[in-house]
C-alpha cells in the first residue's frame, strides 16, 4: 500500500493527542495500542522516504591477520 504524508500527519496528529482512532478520507481505523500506531507511523515515512530497509551502518574499522 502506498501511504501519504497527510495519512502520515494524521496518525501523528493522534497519536500525539493520545487517541486510538483516526479518520481520514472518510476511512476510520481503531488501533489496539499507541504502540501499534507509532509501529506504523515509522513503517509509513520509511516507505514515503523511499528507504525500504535501515541503512546499514559502517565505522570503517577492518582487521587483518598478520
């Protein structure tokens, strides 16, 4: 599914004021947690961002047996 900003605006909007239900376009959707939302909320701008996956992280050490 491809998600929106303003569906990313307001499930941050609710989740900021504390309530399970959002409406949007008309569709309303009850969460069973704040965890769930904020679980999705990052699945949503990973997805609007382009980033499918974490970026992987480097510290640039390598070690060599000699």
């Amino acid at each position: 599914m491809a998600f929106t900003q303003d569906q990313i605006d307001a499930l941050t909007e609710a989740i900021a004021t504390g309530v399970l239900t959002v409406t949007h376009n008309g569709k309303t959707v009850t969460y069973a947690s704040t965890s769930a939302m904020l679980l999705l909320r990052d699945r949503m701008i990973r997805e609007v961002s382009g980033a499918t996956r974490r970026p992987r992280l480097s510290n640039g050490i390598s070690f060599r047996r000699g």
